[in-house]
C-alpha cells in the first residue's frame, strides 16, 4: 500500500479537493495523507460560504 501525500481544500458537503481525493485512493489501494489548506462547508458555487484558511499552527 503506497502513501499518498494530498494537499487540497476540502469541503464538508461535496465532492472536490481531499473530500474526493481520499476515499478515491483509498479505494485504488493506497493510504493517503491529506493535508487540508482550506476547509469550507460547501464548494464556493453552492452560494453560501462557512469555513475558512486553516490556522499556521494547525497547517
């Protein structure tokens, strides 16, 4: 099983960024890593926006 280091947004509600990427390695065998540099509720063209940049502590 490779790891897999993913950096990408990620949404609670959708499917883009790490949201996606992970179960999709997953499910290709792979263990991934994912690091979120932005979490939102839902992808930005949904209207509505909550969440936001990830403090640099957390990153």
């Amino acid at each position: 099983m490779k790891k897999i280091l993913s950096i990408q947004s990620s949404v609670t509600a959708g499917f883009v960024g790490n949201a996606v990427a992970g179960p999709v390695l997953l499910v290709m065998g792979h263990h991934p890593m994912m690091v979120d540099t932005i979490s939102l509720a839902a992808h930005p063209g949904y209207g509505g926006r909550g969440g936001g940049p990830l403090a640099d502590h957390l990153f």
